[in-house]
C-alpha cells in the first residue's frame, strides 16, 4: 500500500485541504479514525489509505490499477476552480436552508455549527421537506448538467475505458454531508441501484471540494468487487426462489435489502463478518481528483468530522459505452419523488 503523505500544518484555509502528496519527504501516517453511523469508530486496524494516481502515470497503468483494485485515484482531472465553480452554484441554491455558516460564503460551503446537524441532510438521507425542491432545482440546473458534459471528465473516462463514446446517466446525484449529521451513504455496491441495466458502467465519484480523510468522503472495502458479486448472485437466487415479479428484483428496497437500499449501515463489524475482514481504504481528496470505481466495489462513508467544518459535498455519475444496456430509470435529473 503507497503511504499517504502529510505536509507540516498550515493555516487553516477552507478553499485548500492542507492536504499534499510531498513523495521527496515520504512519511507513513495512520489513517484517520473514522467514525460509523452508530457513533463509535471503526477499529483503527481495520481502516487504510487508498492509492492516490497522477493523471500523467501511463495508461496501461491506470487501467491495470482499475482492473486489479476495482477503483483508481485520479489526481487533477478536472480544472479546481470548475469544481468550486459548481460548489458555489449548489450552497446559493439551498442557501435558503440556512445551513452555511454566517460570515462564510458557498464556495467555502463551511457548515453553521449552531444548528442541528441530523435535520440538515442531503440526498440519500432524509433532507428536510423544505429543503427538497431546491435539491431538485439544483439536480436540473443547467451548470450541474453542464457539469456533467464537462470535457476533462468525459475525455479521462474515454481514455481510461478506451470507448469511442460514453453515455452519462442524468441522473447524477449531488450529496452533501454536514459535519455531525449521520453520513448519508451505507455500505453498498452500486450495481444495486441500478439493476434494471447491465452492471457494465464505470462510476466516476467527484468531491465537489476538499475533503480531508475525516471528512465524510468515500471509503472503499479493499478488493471487494468478487465479493458484491457474490452477494448480488445470493440476491438472484433469492429472488427467484421466491418467484419475484421484475419490478421488485430491480428495485434496491425490495424486501431483501437493508435501510435505503444498503448492505448495512454499520462499517464498524460489517467489514469483520460480512467483508471477511477486509479494510476500508480512505483517502484526503481535493477539487479536481475523480475516483473511478467498479459497478461492484463496495463502498459506504463515515461521519463528517471535519476540523474546519466544511460541509463534504461530492458527485456520484454513472457512464456506460454507448450502445450498452443502461438503467433507463436513470436517464432523467433526480428528483425527491422518483423513487429510485
């Protein structure tokens, strides 16, 4: 496993990480604790550093990565003030939700400590009533869908599946995760939520900000995509067993499946038991890095403790080959009532 790299502390700056790669002072620092929706922490064992990839590293390389580790790291792929560009466009849209903190702006995206962090949610957890038609404005708007064309992202993704054309799914989903809330992510692997077309998809997960390794972004189960396979196929056979219609099968709420569609939501004994004592792998993501990662590589993420109090913000989307079977209930932008 590469080591993650530390530079000495800096001045707090909510638009920087204060978060580097200095391989010419190489030094092993211990993974951050990460704490689980139960409140407690996963044991320290358990958790370890992702592989962070220069996008100048050959091709074959990061394609060997993506096939071997079923995730790569991109470092820079998308211009760091696109990315702000479009964090700025999300927190003055839901700035009426009153979650930024007075005196910062929706760049920084720096959570107002005075609230109550479990009624300030996003999607994929339970966001306020109030809060749900500027989630769907924002998903329609035409800076995320233009967001989602974005040439950097789209000619990466073509170089690293080596796809003449791709097909991005619309419904794209902005999360966001204040520090404290419950982390609106459990453990999962997407192929779940998108049963209705072939698991043939690569997903490109974009922290729209920093986001330290406490910070509420990804963690990865470690060489766990033949494990969801393994799961999904337990799921198939379940279902039809049980002769279950086609609606259901596809659906990731059916009765087989856990709270919100997920594995579990307990990243602290899931991984011992069900993950055969595999670790989660973290990273300290920046605006601009993208990670691709397998329609089976189970993930989830932990609570937001970010010292500075930024509010993780990122963005989940789906790509397919042109011409492949794609989920069609993902072909149009999110919306509260979709269902899916």
């Amino acid at each position: 496993m590469t080591a993650q790299v530390l530079p000495a502390p800096q001045t707090p700056d909510p638009l920087r990480s204060s978060l580097s790669y200095a391989p010419s002072t190489q030094q092993y620092h211990p993974a951050p604790l990460q704490r689980t929706n139960h409140g407690s922490h996963i044991d320290p064992e358990m958790v370890d550093w992702l592989t962070p990839t220069s996008k100048e590293t050959p091709l074959s390389e990061i394609r060997a990565r993506y096939s071997r580790d079923g995730y790569v790291w991109i470092k820079n792929v998308i211009p760091r003030s696109d990315v702000f560009d479009m964090r700025e466009q999300y927190f003055q849209t839901i700035s009426p939700a009153g979650l930024l903190s007075p005196g910062t702006g929706p760049r920084e995206g720096i959570f107002n400590s005075r609230l109550d962090p479990t009624v300030h949610q996003g999607v994929g957890a339970t966001p306020q009533d109030s809060a749900m038609s500027d989630l769907d404005k924002v998903h329609a708007s035409k800076e995320y869908q233009d967001f989602l064309e974005h040439p950097d992202l789209r000619d990466c993704v073509r170089k690293l599946t080596g796809w003449r054309r791709e097909a991005v799914l619309k419904r794209g989903l902005l999360r966001h995760n204040v520090p404290g809330s419950k982390c609106p992510s459990g453990i999962h692997y997407d192929q779940l939520f998108l049963r209705a077309g072939d698991p043939v998809f690569v997903t490109a997960w974009v922290p729209i900000g920093d986001c330290a390794a406490d910070g509420g972004g990804l963690m990865y189960l470690e060489n766990s995509c033949e494990l969801g396979e393994r799961i999904e196929k337990r799921f198939e056979d379940q279902q039809e067993k049980e002769n279950m219609s086609k609606e259901d099968r596809i659906s990731a709420y059916n009765r087989h499946m856990g709270e919100l569609g997920h594995l579990s939501h307990n990243a602290e004994t899931w991984a011992k038991d069900d993950g055969l004592g595999k670790r989660w792998l973290v990273g300290n993501y920046e605006a601009g890095d993208v990670v691709f990662h397998s329609p089976w590589m189970i993930h989830a993420s932990s609570r937001n403790e970010d010292r500075f109090g930024r509010i993780r913000l990122a963005s989940d989307l789906r790509f397919y080959e042109e011409g492949a079977k794609l989920d069609e209930r993902w072909t149009k932008p999110f919306w509260h009532g979709d269902g899916l």
